[in-house]
C-alpha cells in the first residue's frame, strides 16, 4: 500500500470517521448461518445434520417454529 494512503487512513482514524459497513443485512445474515454451520460441522456433526440444525434454528428466529 502506498504511504499516503496510509497515512489518509490513520488521520481518518484519528479524526474518528467511521467507515460505512460494505455488508448488508443479507450479507450479515448469510455470514451468521455460515458460521453456524462451520462450528457444527466443526464439533463432529455431519454436514446434512448441520445443515438441518441451521434451517431448524433459522425457522425458530422467524417465528415459524414453536417449542
């Protein structure tokens, strides 16, 4: 990276600007399921039961799964 640059960046920084977020609220959402389903998958659940587990919880989150 060129040092301008840099320094552009730490002065924006400094000054307290925040950076808009380049991520939507469906992009957020899909990154969650996707971790979701990663740590499932990491704990030793298959990849059809994580998936499974995932939609089962989103179903919960919107309302469309009653305990």
């Amino acid at each position: 990276m060129e040092p301008e640059v840099c320094t552009h960046e730490r002065r924006a920084e400094a000054a307290g600007e925040v950076a808009a977020s380049a991520l939507t609220a469906a992009d957020r959402e899909r990154l969650t399921y996707f971790k979701w389903r990663y740590i499932l998958q990491a704990d030793g659940f298959a990849a059809a039961q994580a998936r499974r587990l995932t939609f089962m919880r989103w179903l919960y989150l919107h309302g469309r799964l009653v305990e």
